[in-house]
C-alpha cells in the first residue's frame, strides 16, 4: 500500500505547497549531492521532489504529500517515530534538518530525541546527509520580523537546549553519535533555497577569497525585504573568515561506523560548486581576489591612478560586460570570468550600485546616483557612455540603503537650497552690473559724438547683413 | 561657478586638455584649487556653497581637506600639469635663474627689505637672473626700478583676471615659455610658482627673507610651517629627486585625468557631446 500511514501522519496538511510554511528544501544547487545517493535511500522531512533519486523512500508527514508523490515514490507517511521498526537504510537524506519531521498529533520532540530516531534508521556504515539551519546565519541576522506560518506550532527550534548550536558544536555532536564527517557544505543565502553550496573548507583558504566572494555574491539579491544586503555581510564574513560560522545553512555528508574505505566513492564527492557556470576544473577553485574588491580596495584608498589603470584594463578586455564581483583577476593578472558577460553599461552599473549602497566611503564628489557614476567609471577607463544604454536601478532596496537615501536625499535638499540662494545672488549682481552697462549705454547715445558713433556702427552691422 | 576657476586662465587649459575651444572655456561645476595651498585648497576669501565639488591638487591636500570637514572632493590635479602634458619641452637650452620675489594679493602689502635680498640673490644665483613680479609690483615703478638697477631682467606673467573679467588665457604659456628658457627656478617663499618651474624642469631653490605678509593669517602654521613640512624644496641647493618627487605629488601630475573623466568631472560631457 502506497503512502503507507505508520502513525502520526497529518491528514489535511502539505509542506510541499509552500502555503503553510517555507516550502520543500529545493534549489539546482543541491542536485548532484542527491544525485549521488546510493543504496536503500531514505529522504526524511520535505524535499523538492523533481530532485530526488526516483527509487528513493519519502517520510513525508502530510497527507496530501504523500497521496501526491505515491505514485512516483514509495511514500511512507507520519513521523520519525516508528523508522527504527523496519530495516536500517544505507543512505538517509534529510536536507531540510529536523524540524519539519514531526506531526501535530505527537508532541514536539527535541532536537536529540529526533537525531536519535533518524539515526537509528541506518545502518552501520551508511552515509547521512544532514541539512542544518544556522539560527545564526546571515538570513537571521539581516531579516525583518515574520509573522510565524501554520508550521510553527511549537517554535522552540532555536531554544531547544538539545540542539547544537554552531558550526562547531554540531560537528561535535555528530563524532558524539559516532558518526565520521567527510564533508561539510554552507549553503546560501538560504538553507531552504540554498543558491550556492560551497565546502567550508574551501572558505578557510585564503587564496580562493576572490572565488568564494564571487560565488557568495553570485546567489541572488534577497527576495524578501531585508535590514541589509546579505550578500555585502557575506563578502565580509569570508574577509574575517567567519563566512562557515555565519552561513545561513550547511549540510553534512557522515557515515555511520564502522566508516567506509577512502577509496569508496561517496555522495558528496560530486562537489555542488562545481556546477556553477564559469568553474574550470572540477573542485579546483582557481585563486586571485576579485575585480570588485580590487576596485573598492583601490576607490577606498583613493589610490585613482590604480583605479583609472583597472577600469581601463577590464573595460577594453573581451570581460567588458562581466559584472566585477563576478570576474577574477588571478596573481598573474588574467582576468577569469565566473559568470556570463552582459553589456558593459550594465556591468559597470553594477558596480556603482554596490559602491553607493555598500556604504564606502568612496572618493567622487557628490555623484547624482549609480547612472551618474556609471558615466564618470567609464570616463575614468576613457570611455562615454550613451546614458540611454544604462539599465535602470534594481529594485527593493534594504532598509539600510533606505535610511541611507533618506539622509543623501536631505543633505542634497540642503546643498540645493544653498546653491539655488547662491544663484539669487549671482543674478543680482549680475542684474546690477547689467543695469549699470544700460545706464552707461543710455548715458553715452545722449551725447553727440557717443550718437554718430552708435550710427556708424548701425550702419556696419546693417553692410554686413547684407 | 566661482570666478576664481577662471584665474590665470585655469579654465582655458583644462578646456584645450578636454578638446573644447580654449577661448571660452564652460563654467565649472566646482571650485578649482587655483594656487598652492597649505589648507583646504581653497582661498580663504572663497566664498563656499555646501555641497558643491572642491577639485584640488594633490592627494595630501584632499586629505588635508577632508580633515578639515570637505567631503565633495576630487583631485584633478593643477592645470599646470595638463599643460605640461599639452606642451612637452622641446628641449631649448636653458640659462641663468627666473625669480619670484614673494607678493602679496590684491589688497595686501609686503614688508620686508627689498635692498637685501637682491644682495642675496646676486650672491647665490650663478647665471643671468630674471625677476618676475605680481602686476602690481611691477606696475610699481619704485620696486621695478630697484630690480632694474640690480641688473635683472624684469617681466611680469600677466593679470591673473577676476570676476569674469580681463581673463589671460595665455598667462600660463607665457609662464611657461619664461620657465623653460630658465635652468633655476627661486623664490623667498615655497609657492606655485617654484611647483611650477620645477615641473617644467628648472632646479627649486628658497632662500632669504621671507618677509612679512600684513595681515597674515596663521591658522595653518604660516611660514614656520611650511619649512617644516617640506625641507626638501627649501635651500639655495636642493636635492633634486626628493624635490621633484614632492613637486610631482603638490601638483598632483601622477594623477591627471583622462579627458573624458576631467569632462565629467568638471561637468563639461553635455557641452562636448
């Protein structure tokens, strides 16, 4: 019988509609992890279901779920609970973590009780991959106040004691259970729609700074409205080597002991960021900083000839139209590109928005907005842009480039104010000049000599028209 | 915007630089530091409307600026470099000294012992020696003469011009074909025009009496000061890599702009379109 109800299960509810909460864990980034799964394979809580391996078994707690997926998975339906009576399973997947895997009808188990029930569902030497959420990731940590979704019917996730907090204290509760890490990923921006997975060992290594900013910045504007673009905290985070301790999720390739050989081949080896458009060869991340940082370096230290010589050299490269965050300059000054190239307008664009709204303070006086600073970037690589060829401004900014605007938007009211007083004096002063030259005039065609002169010249200027 | 970017005929330099008719140069959306300046980079007299972009020399005074409480601005540079750039030296040969004995503005008066400081500077300088005087000490005839009597050549560059009105254009030409036919470049006190003759290839030298300015104002530390600061231009002798290297920086020749970015930046693109 397919779904099969094992007790628990949650008759008129879906996780996978996104109505009630945040939707299944989904994302392309996260396809070759599944992709790899081998064995008997168990996928726990709510996962996008065009990404998984078809001869995988779902536990789905909903029963709309379960009735929807019954005829392309076998579906098992209803909490954790009563996993451990049926026979362990090579591979358990439970990308979305733990928190979604229980029902109403149960009382909210903790974080270990949870961990111990999944766990007990695989066999020794069986792999498990585990996602997490960070209740301190960068998501949290720049995201407004949220209304809670019908899913949050006991919300104790980031209270409960239970739970390992941090990067390092989940990792230590996995060697706890007995459990041997082989790889650890972040995912951002989001753990549910995670963009990018990248191994946070990778984020340690200084000389790939620029390719993991790159990849970091490549994830996409955030789609909620947000204090601050998370995209800037996370080119930071990596700076300070924070970026693992703050990523918004990550994911845990284990394996149960005994563990396997090294030699097996194991999901996860298919490195995720190597998917990405632009990457060369596999899990090999090329080193060099990035263009952006390169130019904000330089902008910062107002160092203008190094930035003029920059701006030059990418502008009137094949990489034009390679937004900066996303183009490498290796040690050997190549210029590496790690996303597809659009136009050169729109590219330097996107620089001027992320030095306007990153909050440097940069060195040009008084630009009127990113097309304003557009215009003077490529006047500094020797160029003139047709002003009508710059792409206008990306919407929905965060709430600190609001408040931001709204300060700039005051001073220049200011600044205006003061130039529009400065041009009523210049016309009286101009009016009075103009008034003194006429009575000068006047005072002159009175007298004879000053008339036969002016008639002279009445006369000239009449020859000369015709 | 202000008069003053049109003095000694700025403006024009940079609109030849630009590609724009040299003759009647478009207003400037900025104040253009307009002499060497030990402050902001502005004329203390300046007046100063907030918010509008101060476009200076060097980096050292748009930091100095910055300190100060200036945030709109940018180094372009000081247009004598763009005409440098405009007008490479041909190579003449060059003799004897141009000397700048230190002026006061309109309005101001110099104290200090004009007798003694030719006695120096005919003791020191080694070659033909020409004097050259702000107009209104060489409209002057009693300070013309002495010069004179001394045996020195005497010019004058010119009128720097004022309130729109009676601009030179070629006031930096001429100053710099004087220059360039000159080996030393002196005065009694560090000024744009010691910058000036040294980046047109002339040796520096400041010496003697600095005199008195009346009414001088000592809010950044006046005289005392700048010989402190930059001990490398001062001396009948100075060494010649350290000063050039100092003069290239105060005029910030490292760092000129393309012209398409001085377009922008003076706000001139729409004109030149």
């Amino acid at each position: 019988m397919n779904p099969r109800l094992i007790g628990g299960e949650m008759l008129l509810w879906s996780d996978l509609d996104g109505a009630h909460g945040p939707g299944p864990v989904r994302g392309d980034a996260l396809a070759p992890l599944l992709d790899a799964v081998t064995g008997r394979t168990l996928v726990a809580g709510p996962h996008d279901p065009e990404l998984l391996p078809g001869d995988a078994t779902l536990l789905l707690r909903g029963l709309v779920d379960a009735e929807r997926l019954a005829d392309r998975f076998p579906v098992l339906c209803g909490g954790p609970g009563k996993l451990a009576a049926g026979p362990p399973w090579d591979t358990v997947v439970a990308l979305d973590g733990l928190d979604r895997l229980g029902s109403a009808e149960d009382p909210q188990l903790p974080w270990n009780e949870a961990f111990e029930q999944l766990l007990a569902a695989l066999r020794p030497g069986g792999t498990l991959l585990l996602g997490m959420e960070n209740f301190l990731g960068l998501h949290r940590l720049v995201a407004l106040p949220g209304a809670p979704s019908d899913s949050d019917w006991t919300p104790v996730a980031a209270y409960d004691e239970t739970r390992p907090a941090g990067l390092a204290a989940v990792r230590a509760r996995l060697h706890a259970a007995g459990l041997t890490i082989s790889r650890t990923y972040v995912a951002f921006p989001s753990p549910v729609t995670p963009a990018v997975l990248l191994e946070a060992d990778l984020l340690a290594d200084r000389d790939r700074r620029g390719y993991v900013e790159a990849v970091l910045s490549g994830a996409g504007a955030p789609v909620d409205d947000v204090l601050t673009d998370p995209r800037r905290l996370a080119i930071d985070a990596v700076r300070h080597g924070m970026a693992a301790d703050l990523a918004p999720g990550w994911i845990f390739v284990a394996h149960k002991s005994p563990a396997p050989a090294p030699s097996d081949a194991q999901p996860g080896d298919t490195r995720p960021a190597d998917t990405r458009p632009g990457d060369n060869a596999a899990g090999d991340a090329p080193s060099g900083r990035t263009l952006e940082d390169l130019l904000l370096c330089a902008a910062i230290e107002r160092d203008l000839p190094a930035l003029r010589t920059l701006l030059a050299a990418w502008q009137s490269s094949p990489e034009a139209g390679v937004p900066a965050g996303q183009l490498l300059v290796t040690p050997d000054r190549r210029h590496l590109p790690l996303a597809p190239a659009g136009t050169p307008e729109a590219a330097l664009h996107a620089f001027a928005v992320a030095v306007l709204s990153g909050g440097f303070a940069h060195p040009w006086p008084a630009p009127a907005g990113p097309a304003d600073l557009t215009r003077t970037l490529a006047a500094m690589a020797g160029a003139e842009l047709d002003p009508a060829a710059i792409p206008a401004q990306p919407p929905r900014p965060s709430l600190r480039d609001l408040l931001a605007d709204r300060d700039r938007l005051t001073r220049e009211l200011a600044q205006a104010r003061a130039r529009h007083d400065f041009y009523e004096r210049t016309i009286a002063d101009r009016d009075l000049a103009l008034r003194q030259a006429r009575q000068i005039n006047a005072l002159l065609s009175t007298t004879k000599p000053a008339r036969a002169l002016l008639a002279t010249a009445r006369w000239t200027v009449r020859r000369i028209r015709h | 915007m202000h008069h003053a970017n049109h003095y000694y005929g700025h403006s024009h330099v940079l609109a030849r630089y630009c590609g724009l008719p040299g003759a009647d140069p478009p207003r400037i959306r900025g104040y253009l530091q307009h002499g060497w300046n030990i402050g902001d980079g502005l004329a203390a007299d300046h007046e100063f409307v907030d918010g509008t972009p101060v476009l200076l020399w060097s980096e050292r005074t748009r930091r100095r600026a910055w300190s100060l409480g200036r945030r709109e601005t940018y180094v372009v540079g000081a247009p004598w470099a763009y005409l440098l750039e405009m007008q490479p030296d041909p190579g003449a040969e060059r003799e004897g000294t141009i000397w700048y004995p230190f002026h006061g503005w309109e309005g101001q008066h110099v104290l200090g012992d004009h007798g003694r400081l030719i006695d120096q500077i005919t003791a020191t300088e080694p070659g033909p020696v020409t004097v050259c005087l702000y107009w209104q000490e060489f409209r002057d005839q009693a300070v013309r003469r002495r010069y004179l009597e001394a045996g020195f050549r005497v010019i004058c560059h010119g009128y720097r011009g004022g309130q729109w009105q009676d601009l030179d254009p070629q006031f930096l030409d001429r100053q710099l074909a004087e220059q360039r036919r000159h080996r030393r470049v002196a005065s009694n006190r560090l000024c744009s025009a010691i910058f000036y003759g040294a980046l047109a290839g002339c040796e520096p030298a400041v010496y003697g009496d600095p005199m008195t300015l009346e009414n001088e104002s000592m809010t950044y530390g006046g005289q005392a000061r700048i010989r402190r600061q930059w001990p490398e231009l001062h001396g009948e002798q100075v060494e010649l890599a350290a000063a050039r290297a100092t003069v290239t920086a105060e005029l910030g020749a490292d760092r000129l702009l393309p012209a398409a970015e001085l377009r922008r930046v003076l706000g001139w693109q729409a004109v030149a379109r």
